[in-house]
C-alpha cells in the first residue's frame, strides 16, 4: 500500500526533460547564464591547443559531476515527496477523529433534548413542592401572623400614648418577623405586613414631635425626650433589609429640634411690626440666654455626647436669628428707632455679656465660629436707612422750631427775658438739643455712624441758619412794605443776636472728638452771615428812622438851629437803648462798616469779612450805631446841598460841625459807648477845613486831613471845596495835589477804621463851572 501511495504522489516528468517541474522564465534565465558561463569557461580553457589534448578528461570530469548533481536532485525531491505524502496521510486521519467527534456531540445534543424535555415535565412538581415548602412555614409561622393585626394596633396606641420606647420594640420584633416570612416565603409580602410602613413613619414622626418640643420635654417630661433619643440612636445603628431605605432617624430627630428652636423663636408670624423690633429684640435678649441655659442643664443631659446640644443649640439660635433678620431687612424700610435698635442689638448687645458673650456658656457656644449676624452690606444699609430718616426728622423739627420763633416775631409783646434781663427764647437750646441728643443716639453704635450725624448735624444746623437768615430778611421785607405789624420789630432783631450768640457758643458740641480742622467753617461762615444780616437790618432800620432828618442836611435850617441833630440824637438815643437787652460776649466782633463807594444802596451796612466775627456786645453795637450816623452825615455833607456865600457862613458851618461833634460825642458817653470808638471826631476835622480863611493854606489842611483819614479821596476833598464856595480853580488843584504830593499817612490808630471810603462822593464839579463862586 505504501509503495502504490508513493508512486501515486511521485510526479510525472515531461519527456526530454532532466529537471522536474514547468517551465519558468527564471529557469530560462539561469539556463542561459549557466550556458554562457559554460562557454565562457571552455573557450578560456580550450583556448590553447595543447589544452585539446586534456579533452576527454574535462568531459569524463563532467558526466561525473553532473551525474552527482542528479543523484542529489532526486534524493532532494524524493524527501520531499515523502513529507508531503506523510502530511496527508494526517490530515486523512485528523478527518476521521473529526467526523467521529461530530458524531459524538450529536448524540449528547439529542441526549439533552431528552433532559430538557423530561425537566419541562417535573416543573408542575417543583412548583408543588415549593408550594408546600411555603404552606409549611405559613403553618409553623400562622400563629405569630395572626397576632399581626393586634400588635399594629397595639404598637400604634403606644406610639399615641408616646410609650415610644415600647412602640419601637414591639415594631423591631414586626419588622422581625416580616424578614422571617421574606426568606421562606421566597420574597413574598404579605398583605399583613403592609401596616408596618405607615406604623413606623407614625413613630418617626412622634420621635420628631419629640424632638421638635425639646427644650419644654426636657423640663416637664425628661424620660420622653430620653425615649425618643434611645429610639433615634437605636434606628441609627440598625442595617435596613428587604430592600428598604434607611431610616436615619438621628438625623430627623436633629432636625426636628431645630425646626422646632427656630420656630419657637423666630416664627413668621412672631416677627415684629414696624415699630416693634426694640421690643422684639428685648424679648431676645432675655428669652435667648435662658434658652441656652436650658439648653445646658436639661436637655445636653438627655443627648449623647456626640449630639453637642449647647453647640448645636447656640448655632440653630443664631442661624435662626439671622435669617428673620435678613427677612426683615429684605421687607419695608425700618424706621430710624428701629434701624437704631437693630444696630446697637446686633454690635453691642447680642455679643455681650448679658446675652451670648457670657462666660458662663462655655466654648461650646463661641459666636466667633459663626457667621456674622448683620454682614457689612446690612450694617451699611441700616446705617443709611437710620441717617437719611434722622436727617429727615431733624430737619422737620427744626423747620417746627423755626416756625415757632417766627411766630413770636408778629405777637405785640416784646421777647422773652432772661432774670438778667437779656431777650430770650428756647429756640437756641432747642436746635442744639435735637443735634447733640441724635449725635449721642449715634455714639451708641459706631463711630462710623456717629462720624456720619456729626457731619449731617453740622449740615443741618448751617441749614437752618441760612433758613432763620432767609426768615428775618422776609421779616424785615415784609415790615418795611408795610405787609405785617411788627410792633417790636427791633426787638426780635435784637433778641435773633441773642439766638445767634447761644448758638455759636454752644456749637462745638457738634464738632467730633477727632476732627480735621475746619470741619466747623460751613456752621461759622452760616452763623457770620447771619449776624451780617440782624446786624445789617438793625442799622438799616436806624437809618430809615433817620433819613427824613439828614435829608435836610445840609441846608441853612441846619446851619441856624440844632433841631436837626437834636432829633438825630432823641430818635437814636431810643433806638440804643434797645441794645443793653443783648447779651455781652467774650469775644471781639467783626466791624461794621458801610456801602463800598459807588454803591446805589440806601441803606449803610455791611460787615467786614478780613476780621474774626462773634457775637455783637451791646458795646460793640453801639459803636456800629454811632458809626452808621457819622457815615449817613458824611453822606449828606457830600451830596453838595448847599454851598456858603460867605466867610460867615463857612463860620457859622465849621461852628455847626463842632457843635454836632460835641453832642454826637455826648450822646454816645451817655449811653456808654467808649470815646476810643468814636467816629465823630471826624466832623472837627471838616469843621477846620470849612473855617480856614485863607484859602491858599487848604492844602495843608487836605494834607493833615489825609494824616488822619487815609481813605480821603479827591472827589470828597472836592464836595468839601465846593461847600466852602470861595475856592478857585488854581487852588482847588494845589489842594488836591497835596493829597499826592504829602508825606504818607501815619499807621492807622488802633481800633480806627475806614469812613470816606464808605461815603460815594459826587461827581466832580464841571470845569464850565466859574474860577469862583458858587455853582448851586
């Protein structure tokens, strides 16, 4: 077999051919390089003719080795025909094992087949005998089932009667049993077990009413709160089975409690009405620490350890607290008291140590640890609420205060005295007393807001005295037009000096403790202007009670009789007498001084702003009164009414000035008024010039006048030549030379201030005018 095999597998070879296999055109190609390497060997080898004779040993040397190359070539091909011929000799075997595997497995899957269908026919069985498994443990479990109903009615009364210790045993040993049914029964429920779920959320809940109610437990019924403690710690450690959730009681028992702390506080419906925060938070203040207190000695004794309830107490209070805050702060605007409760509450209060900053509460109730109760945002807020409300009230009672002054101003009596005798009236003290008192209200809270009423009171008050300046000079417009009756009009201007004096002395109460300098200039330039004006209307009012007397003067009645000054003197002889109803201060007052030239007011009066302004002594007001009459003479003088025809009445003119001199001088000794401050020296000096005789010697006098007066300027040197009427042309320029041409004025005397140049001079006299002689 294994000869016919080989010769079966041995190839047949193409006759003629000495290699096995087709022809390939690589074998073409080697065949030819081989012959031509043949060639060229034997041409290089028979290439000689002695070479020829060797012939037949070259050709027998070759069949030898070609005859060995064809042995190895067969022996080569032969092997190989027998690998091939054992390899399938395998593979015929590898297929026979293969097709009886094939065999085999069809044999197991009939095999199977048959076990499938014989398991389909014992299902009927198996479900018989699970069923029985199942009836034989309901009937060793029946009794304990039917008990069932009873003790879920009898574990829900216990939980009504909050025997909750009870409850929760009797509800482990359902739950208990309800897991012993599970097994056996395959995962089955049994409709008898539904009860458990709504019976352990209803002792869930009695645990949080518990909980919910702590702090009066701990106090009236200590063992239920234990209990619900025991039941909530117990569920904590329990592993939830039969596929439920896991009731973490601990942490509803938590809750609860604080649930129940803030509501017992800080309800909605116990947050307080606008204008009832500051008691609110009084109730706070005393309701908070007791309940920390509580906290400590009754309920921590019923908790674990872990629980921290003075801790846990101090946060839910805080927390709470802070929240009902926020809710108020995010509702209506509070007021300015309330704004001003919150705020001293929260910052100076609440971390006290009446309240939460007692030592006596121990670290576990640190406030630090928290939050903040009122953020910087808040305290902003409240602070701005509490400033834009004050602001608001202060400005209306001080309008109120205002008001009221201004209505005393129209009553027939006279002001107010004092038992000194001075006019007096509440509105001062009433002004300083609503600044000074919201400024102290501010100091409780913070410097910063106090800062803020300080600089708000310091408005306030510098608009109040624009507003009282603004008052008196409607007052006095209104008097002048004949619009009101004012019987006392000069009173109350006089009584207003005594205001602003009590106010100036007084309003460094409203300056801060650390100030930057200046922060009072607004109040003290409003007060200076305010004591410009009373001062202004004061001597306004004097000389229009004067001014239909010195519009006769100049004239020649003046010049034959002293019933003109006579009236002058009477009318403010009365009108001074007013000024020993104000009060004397301690400091100087600015001077008063009149119209700058070529002002087209009537009236002379306006006071200086290069010197330190107080309040006006009577002293000081006499010498402004005294003042103002020597201007309006001075005026009256220039006005060129009358010119002197002669020596004579140049004479009796310089007589008529001395003798005015002296009277103005002895009305105002009389009413005490220093001589030093007197003006009316002035006159004696006009009264040299007009008696000078010789009139070529008037530039002497114009130089000594200078001296005197410094603010003398030509046009008044001029109205006085021309009162003289009997200056030329040539004398009138010597003389007004020597006003430039003279040697410098000496230094002012002390306390001596400027007249001339309050005075407007006329316009000069027109150079058509005669060399001589009078051009009235």
């Amino acid at each position: 077999m294994d000869s016919v095999v080989k010769d079966e597998m041995q190839p047949a070879l193409p006759p003629g051919s000495s290699c096995p296999g087709p022809e390939w055109p690589e074998q073409e190609k080697a065949e030819q390089l081989a012959r031509g390497a043949a060639l060229k060997w034997a041409s290089g080898i028979f290439y000689r003719p002695e070479q020829l004779a060797r012939l037949g040993q070259y050709r027998s040397r070759e069949v030898q080795r070609t005859c060995s190359l064809e042995a190895r070539l067969k022996t080569m091909v032969q092997s190989y025909l027998e690998g091939v011929q054992t390899g399938v000799w395998q593979l015929n075997r590898a297929l026979e094992a293969v097709q009886g595997t094939r065999e085999a497995l069809n044999q197991a899957h009939g095999l199977l087949q048959d076990l499938a269908r014989a398991s389909q026919a014992l299902e009927p069985l198996r479900e018989q005998v699970s069923q029985h498994r199942q009836l034989q443990a309901l009937s060793q479990l029946l009794p304990r089932l039917q008990a069932v109903p009873a003790a879920v009615v009898h574990t829900q009364s216990l939980i009504d009667a909050q025997q909750l210790l009870e409850a929760y045993v009797n509800l482990r040993e359902l739950e208990q049993l309800q897991e012993e049914t599970w097994m056996p029964l395959g995962g089955l429920d049994l409709p008898v077990f539904q009860g458990l779920g709504p019976l352990a959320e209803a002792l869930g809940q009695a645990v949080e009413a518990a909980a919910g109610a702590a702090g009066q437990l701990a106090k009236e019924n200590p063992a239920l709160l234990v209990a619900a403690v025991r039941v909530a710690e117990g569920e904590a450690g329990r592993t939830a089975c039969l596929g439920q959730a896991p009731r973490d009681w601990r942490q509803r028992f938590l809750q609860a409690l604080q649930h129940g702390l803030e509501q017992l506080h800080f309800a909605p419906s116990m947050l307080p009405r606008p204008g009832a925060l500051a008691g609110w938070l009084e109730a706070l203040r005393v309701a908070l620490p007791a309940e920390l207190a509580t906290a400590e000695a009754l309920v921590a004794p019923c908790c674990p350890l872990h629980y921290n309830v003075l801790q846990l107490w101090a946060r839910t209070l805080h927390n709470g607290l802070r929240r009902s805050l926020q809710q108020l702060l995010a509702g209506p605007e509070l007021g300015a008291a309330d704004a001003f409760a919150l705020l001293h509450w929260a910052l100076h209060v609440y971390l006290g140590q009446e309240m939460m900053g007692s030592v006596e509460l121990g670290p576990e109730a640190d406030m630090s640890q928290f939050e903040p109760l009122l953020t910087s945002e808040n305290i902003e807020q409240l602070e701005a609420t509490f400033l834009t409300q004050v602001q608001a009230s202060v400005t209306q009672w001080l309008q109120k205060a205002l008001d009221g002054e201004v209505a005393e101003w129209h009553r027939e009596q006279e002001p107010n005295t004092d038992p000194s005798g001075f006019y007096h009236s509440p509105m001062p003290a009433i002004v300083l007393q609503i600044l000074d008192e919201n400024i102290r209200v501010a100091s409780l809270v913070s410097e910063s807001l106090q800062w803020q009423v300080h600089s708000m009171a310091l408005a306030e008050m510098g608009a109040f005295l624009r507003s009282f300046s603004d008052a008196l000079i409607r007052f006095s417009r209104d008097h002048l037009r004949g619009e009101v009756t004012a019987p006392q009009y000069v009173s109350h201007l006089l009584a207003a000096l005594n205001h602003q004096s009590a106010l100036r002395s007084s309003v460094s109460v409203l300056q801060p403790d650390v100030a930057a300098p200046g922060v009072l200039a607004p109040v003290e330039a409003a007060l200076d202007e305010l004591q410009r004006r009373i001062c202004r209307l004061l001597l306004e009012e004097l000389l229009l009670e004067l001014q239909p007397l010195f519009a006769a003067l100049p004239s020649r009645q003046w010049l034959s009789s002293s019933e003109l000054l006579d009236g002058v003197c009477e009318r403010t002889a009365r009108f001074c007498g007013e000024f020993g109803h104000v009060r004397s201060p301690e400091v100087q007052v600015r001077w008063w001084r009149g119209p700058r030239r070529g002002s087209s007011e009537e009236t002379e009066g306006d006071l200086s702003s290069k010197h330190p302004l107080a309040s006006p002594s009577p002293q000081l007001l006499l010498a402004e009164a005294e003042r103002a009459v020597v201007l309006q003479y001075l005026r009256a003088l220039m006005q060129g009414r009358l010119v002197c025809r002669g020596a004579d009445e140049r004479a009796q003119a310089a007589e008529r000035l001395r003798h005015d001199a002296a009277q103005l001088r002895e009305l105002f000794l009389g009413l005490e008024l220093e001589e030093s401050a007197h003006c009316a020296p002035v006159l004696l000096q006009l009264g040299e010039l007009l008696s000078l005789r010789d009139p070529t010697l008037l530039g002497l006098e114009v130089a000594g006048l200078r001296q005197q007066f410094p603010d003398v300027s030509e046009d008044h040197v001029s109205a006085l030549l021309d009162l003289r009427g009997d200056v030329t042309r040539e004398q009138r320029q010597a003389a007004l030379s020597s006003l430039q041409a003279g040697p410098p004025p000496s230094p002012p005397a002390s306390g001596r201030r400027a007249l001339f140049s309050l005075v407007p001079a006329p316009t000069p006299s027109s150079p058509s005018c005669l060399p001589s002689g009078s051009c009235a």
